[in-house]
C-alpha cells in the first residue's frame, strides 16, 4: 500500500512541474490582456494544488495506519509461524501415536476374526442343540401317538369282538326272520290260492247275475207286451232296487278283494293318504322324479312335512286361437306348466302362487279362464276340465285373497303386443258366445282318459281319448275340440267294474252287452270320479226305461 501511495504523489509532482512550465512557456507567449485569464488559471490551479495536498496529507496518513497494520500483521504471522512449529510437533507426535495404534489395531483384529470363528462355531453347535431337542420333541409326540394308536387298536380289537358277538346274534335273529318269511311266503301262497279261488267264486257270480239280468229283461218285456196290469208296477220297481242291488253287492265284492290284496302288498307299512294332500292332484304326477323334487323343495322352503298339490291337463290359447296341451301343476307356493313330450315334462313357464293377481272366467265357457299375473305383461288363457277344484284349491292356497270374477267378454294381454285383446277377437271369433263351443254344456264331466285296444297280433295297446259323460252315455274324441266322436259308449245296461287289470291301476271296465272298453286315468282320485259319474248315469238310464215302460202301461 506505502509503495503505491509514493507512486500517487510522484504523479502528483510530476503534474505540478508540468504546469509550472505551462506557466512560464505561458508568460512568455501571453500578451498583457491575457493576464487576467491567466490569473485566474493560476488560482484555480493553486487551489486544485491545495487540494491534492490536502489529499496528500490524508493519504500520508492513511500510509501510516496502514503501516502500522502492516506491522501488527507481521508480528501475528511470526506468531503463527511459532504456533505452527508447535503444532506441527505435535502432528508428529499424533502420528506415531496413530501408527502404534493402527498396529495394535491389526492384532486386535486377527484376534476379533478367531472371535468371529468361533462365535460361528458356537451358533453351528446351539443349532445342532436345538435340531436334537427338537427331533426329541418330535419323538416324545411320536411315542405319544404311538401309545394312542396302540390303545385305540386296543379298542378297536374289543369293539371287533362285540361285533362279532352281535352279528352271531344277528345272524341267529336273521335264520329266525329267515324262517318267519318262509313261513308267510307259504301262508302268502295259500291266500293267493285262496284269492284265485275267490275271483272265480266271483266271476260264476256275476255269471249268475248277468244270467239273472238277461231274466229278468226278458221277463220285463214279457210284460210289457201282454199289457200286464197296474199291479205288476211294485213288481218293476222292485226289480229296479234288485237290479241296483245286484250292482252294488258285485262292487262291495269286488272292493273286499281289492282291500284283501292292498292289505297283504303293503304289509301294514304308513303311507301318505293320497285323498288329502293329492287329492286334486288329477294328472298322476306324484311319483315323477321330478315332481318329487319340487315337492321336496317347495316343502323345504315352505318347513312343512307335507304339501297340498292339484295338477291338470289343459289347453293354453294363443292369439289365432291355436291350442297346445300343457300339464299345470300348483303346490302351496309356486305354479309351474311342463310340455309332455314321450312321457317326459318339460317345465315351460313358473312363477309364485302369490304373484296371481286376478282369475277371470267366461260366462258363456264354463271350462275356458285367464290368468293375470303380477309385474308381467303375458296373461295366461286356458281352458281347464277342472276348472271348479282350480278355483277351490286357489281359495284354499291364497285364503280367498284372490280376485274371481265371471265375464263374457275380457280382455287378454299377449306377449309381444302393445294392446290387450278381447276374447271375441281370438281365433276369428272363436269365443265369440254364440255356442260353438256349447258342447260342454251338456257335458257332466270330461277329461283324458286312455283307452285299451288290441292291435293286430293280439298285443293290448293304450291310446289317448277325450271323454265327455252326458245324460246318454260317454262320448270319445280322438283330441278335445274334435267336432265328431270316434266312439259312443251308452250307459244303459251297462255294469261298471273298477280295477279289472291286477297289472295297471286306475282302471275301469265298461261291459255293454257283448262289449267291453276299459280305460285308465292317472289317478284313484279321477278313478272314483269317474265310477261315481259312470253309476250314476246307469241307474239313472236305467230309473229313465222303467218310467218309459211304466207310461206306455
């Protein structure tokens, strides 16, 4: 810093003999009007010299701080110089202290990798501890197990002894039950033979009786024609009540066969009475594999032992009045319709029995109703044979929460239509009511029956019938709706005989003169329907001729 600050007034002195000269070249060249100017030049000059002195004088004293710092800083560095003499001995010191101690440090450290070894050693060895006190916990289990086993078989061998003890008992019991059935097989034989016996017994009987009828059919035409006297009337009636006792003392007979041999088929074993919970179950579906699993699942659900069912054969109408047979068949809780196809079903359509909404039947139909269901858009037109137990079972099911009602003419909604029909609109007036379909109004009872006919070798086969009962007798259709019968049936003088075949149940005999028709229906309950309708129409034909008789008297 003092060397530049010389410099600085060097400079300063060579500027003021620059214009020193500069004045005296000045006053030898300048004239005396200058003089003033040049006056003034000086003063301005000398105060500008003031100043730099001035200015020298602070920089003097600005050199001497200056120097006197400068002279503290030596002083501070010979101090740090002694300092740095002082550490760097110590340095010297700190490094042979460092090397004496990395070298015992490298012999701490082999001896910490011996450590390490047999640290290693040490945990190889606890592992090898644990392994055995494990494999010792296992075996101790093991033993344990063992000694179970060993007594469990223990068990078992005293058990297998007991066993074997009860099944030479068992055995003694089963020689016993052995001979017991032997000896019902034989008393089983001789009330077979018994029976066999019984059923000739019965057919001399009505042999007899048919004998007895012819008789007493001549005999009433005898009398007729020789105008016997109103005397001989008491006489008819009473050949009436011996004509209707004939047939009931050959029903009762033939019941107590039928009872004799039910009672020895089911060797006293509880079955369910098929006239409460099957009673209006019509299309003999009970044994159906797969109606017993919709029994056990509506029984299941509903947590009941048993349920009621009613089932029927029906027609379900289209739009163009086009028929298509279905089964339906209703439990406690759900309704379902099946396709029989090869004595197969084919569930078509199900839906909750709480779901119907309304019952429409038509007035002028008494076998044609609809179905109206809740949430869908597809009514149900039907045409039912039973359309009164329909009705009772719906009551009975629903607590007659059900809304019934009897039209001539409603309206049906069809799937895949926007608007509902009217009845006298399906078909091209088809149930317009004006008594094409009148035919069952004169009816008593219809349904399918099957009818027995011989084929050409001789062999029996069954065809499916529809039957109508009228006052007259019974008229047969190959399909329902059929104009024209295949086969009439009369009621007079007829003998009607329930479960001729011991190899098909359900049956009936008609025998007509020197003809016989027998037909079977699905169930006992039909086949009682059936017999009663049938009896009835024979003693009232027969009550009809004797009146007739009597009035040409």
């Amino acid at each position: 810093m003092s060397i530049l600050f010389e410099e600085q007034l060097l400079s300063h002195n060579k500027e003021i003999e620059i214009s020193m000269k500069i004045l005296l070249q000045l006053e030898e060249y300048t004239e005396q009007e200058n003089i003033m100017q040049i006056a003034r030049l000086l003063l301005s000059q000398s105060q500008i010299i003031k100043e730099q002195q001035t200015a020298l004088s602070e920089v003097e004293n600005l050199c001497k701080d200056l120097q006197e710092q400068i002279d503290n800083l030596c002083n501070h560095k010979q101090q740090l110089i002694i300092e740095n003499h002082k550490y760097s001995s110590q340095i010297y010191e700190l490094q042979n202290n460092y090397n004496s101690i990395q070298k015992e440090l490298d012999s701490e450290k082999y001896h910490s990798q011996d450590l390490s070894q047999l640290e290693s050693h040490i945990k190889t060895l606890q592992l090898e501890l644990d392994s055995l006190n494990n494999h010792n916990a296992q075996s101790m289990t093991e033993n344990k197990r063992l000694n179970e086993n060993n007594q469990q078989l223990l068990k078992i061998i005293d058990d297998h002894e007991i066993l074997i003890q009860r099944m030479s008992n068992d055995q003694k019991q089963l020689d016993f039950l052995k001979q017991e059935v032997q000896n019902q097989i034989h008393n089983n034989k001789k009330m077979a033979q018994q029976h066999d016996i019984l059923v000739e017994q019965m057919k001399q009987k009505i042999a007899e009786y048919e004998l007895k009828l012819d008789f007493f059919q001549q005999q009433q035409q005898s009398t007729l024609q020789s105008r016997m006297s109103f005397s001989l009337v008491d006489d008819l009636v009473n050949q009436e009540d011996l004509y209707q006792k004939v047939n009931e003392t050959i029903q009762s007979e033939f019941q107590s066969i039928i009872q004799n041999t039910d009672n020895t088929e089911t060797n006293n074993t509880e079955q369910v009475d098929e006239f409460t919970y099957f009673k209006k179950e019509y299309c003999g579906l009970k044994d159906n594999r797969y109606i017993k699993e919709i029994i056990k699942k509506d029984r299941e659900s509903m947590k009941k032992q048993y349920i009621f069912c009613f089932s029927d054969y029906i027609f379900r109408i289209n739009i163009r009045g086009e028929k298509s047979k279905r089964i339906m068949f209703i439990t406690e809780s759900t309704f379902y319709f099946f396709e029989e196809h090869n004595q197969n079903i084919k569930i078509t359509r199900q839906f909750p029995i709480s779901k119907v909404q309304q019952l429409i039947c038509c007035e002028f139909n008494p076998i044609l109703c609809c179905l109206k269901i809740k949430g869908q858009n597809d009514d149900y037109l039907i045409e039912t044979f039973k359309l009164k137990d329909f009705i009772e079972f719906l009551n009975e099911t629903l607590n007659s929460q059900i809304q019934i009602s009897y039209q001539q003419n409603f309206q049906i909604q069809f799937k895949n239509y926007t608007h509902p029909k009217n009845l006298n609109e399906i078909g091209n007036g088809l149930y317009d009511g004006s008594g094409k379909q009148a035919a069952f109004k004169v009816s008593q009872k219809q349904g399918f029956l099957q009818m027995q006919q011989k084929t050409l070798f001789g062999f029996q086969d069954w065809v499916e019938v529809f039957a109508l009962m009228t006052d007259v007798g019974l008229l047969l259709f190959k399909q329902a709706g059929d104009m024209h019968p295949i086969l009439f049936v009369p009621c007079a003088d007829a003998i009607i005989i329930k479960n001729p075949l011991k190899c098909k149940p359900n049956c009936l005999k008609i025998k007509y003169r020197d003809c016989e028709y027998v037909f079977n229906v699905t169930s006992q309950a039909l086949l009682e329907e059936w017999f009663q309708e049938l009896n009835k129409q024979v003693v009232s034909q027969h009550k009809l001729q004797l009146s007739q008789s009597l009035r040409n008297l």
